[in-house]
C-alpha cells in the first residue's frame, strides 16, 4: 500500500481522505502554512510547494472554496474568513434578494517534488440555504448539491463522499497516483 502525506490540521479532511483514498496509506502531517491569496488553483499549488519545502518529500494539500454566483465566485478559497468573521448564520442572509447559486470547489495540491506540483479539482454545483445540519464542516450546513433535497451537513458522511466535491477532486488524484 503506498503511503501518502496529507499535510493537514483538520481530522475531518483527513477521515474524508482516508475514505476515498483506500489503496494508500493516507498518513498526516499538520504543520502550520501561510493563509494565502490568489485563485483556488493558486493557492492549493504554492501550498503544497511550501509543505515540500517544509518537509522534503512528495505531500499534498487539500483546500476548499465556497463561490457564490451573484458575487462573482466569492468568497471562494477566502470562505474560511468568511465563516470567521461573518458567520455561518449570517452569510446566508447576505445574499437576500440575489442569485442562490453556488459551487463547492476542493482543490489538491500533490508536490512531488520542487518543481512537479499538481493540481487537481473537483466541483459541485447547488445552492444557498438557511442553516441546519450537524457542524461537521461549518459552511456544509448552508450548501445544498444541486438536485438534492439535503444540505451536505444533513447527509451520512457515506452520502456525502459519493457526490462531493471532494470525492471528485481525490478521484482525479486516485487517477493520476495509479
């Protein structure tokens, strides 16, 4: 079984990764790395060329984005600060009387070395709704997949990993690894 480092600080990430990823050994490292700026793709991609550089051998990084429609792809990859300084019951209502439509971006950055660094994406489309669900993944409770009627917090992680984002984005990866 091959081993991968995921480098990450949420168990979450990891159990989803461990998940999907079952022919690897999927082993984490959670070190600290800066909070960049830039596209999706931008910033999983300088990610994983800092945790190589940190750690010195082939990693990858996961991140995830939360685009709206109606503010042109925002918060996208910013949604953490997003969720940090509006919160998860406001961030609804910012888009009263706008577009609902929105999509679940998870981007892995794969640093096989130096200077070979991949990325890989998987997308979801659906839309805003009020709050409800566990708080597995805080903006998950307010994400409803397009022809669904539950929010990815209200569904079974088994659910979940059949259709998300991130099961898309780890398939590419799975792809590329074999």
């Amino acid at each position: 079984m091959a081993k991968l480092i995921f480098v990450t600080g949420n168990k979450n990430k990891l159990e989803e990764a461990r998940m999907i990823l079952r022919n690897h050994d999927v082993v984490n490292e959670n070190i600290n790395l800066l909070e960049l700026q830039g596209s999706a793709e931008e910033i999983v991609l300088a990610k994983a060329k800092l945790a190589f550089e940190k750690l010195g051998v082939p990693c990858f990084v996961e991140d995830t984005s939360l685009s709206f429609d109606a503010w042109n792809g925002l918060p996208g990859p910013y949604i953490k600060d997003f969720l940090k300084f509006v919160g998860v019951e406001k961030l609804p209502s910012l888009l009263d009387g706008q577009e609902l439509s929105a999509e679940a971006v998870s981007s892995i950055g794969f640093a096989r070395s130096k200077s070979e660094i991949f990325c890989f994406q998987g997308r979801v489309r659906g839309k805003i709704v009020s709050v409800g669900g566990s708080d597995r993944f805080e903006w998950d409770r307010i994400f409803m997949p397009k022809g669904f009627d539950k929010r990815f917090s209200e569904m079974t992680i088994n659910e979940k990993n059949t259709i998300s984002h991130r099961r898309r984005a780890f398939e590419k990866f799975n792809e590329f690894l074999d």
